[in-house]
C-alpha cells in the first residue's frame, strides 16, 4: 500500500482521518494504526476508504496495490 498516496488524497480532499472514519465506518484509531504502516487493510476497508473518498478505479489501484 503506498501510505503517502491515500495521505495526499486526504490532504487534497481536506479530509480528516477522523472524518474518513466516519464516512467509511472504519473505527478511527484502526485507521491511524494502518495509516502508520501497523497493519494492512482489508478489501472491504479498501472499498470503503475508495467511496468516502470517491477514488477512482486506477487511483484505488495506485493506493492500494
């Protein structure tokens, strides 16, 4: 996962790690755990964190894998 990518969207967006959580429904302290390279998301998370932020397919793809 390229961290520094999904970090720039959010910077882009203006979107907090605490909002992500919330429109993705991923518990905020396990997205600053993953954010930090302490864990890995699940596909599930990944196609959450992909619709909260409106990523496109090729971006989802460059973030995630």
């Amino acid at each position: 996962m390229e961290k520094t990518k999904l970090k720039a969207k959010l910077k882009e967006t203006g979107i907090t790690v605490r909002v992500l959580a919330k429109k993705s429904g991923i518990l905020r302290f396990l997205l600053y755990f993953k954010l930090c390279g302490l864990g890995e998301f699940t596909l599930d998370e990944m196609r959450r964190i992909a619709k909260a932020l409106d990523l496109t397919e090729l971006e989802t793809a460059q973030i995630f894998f």
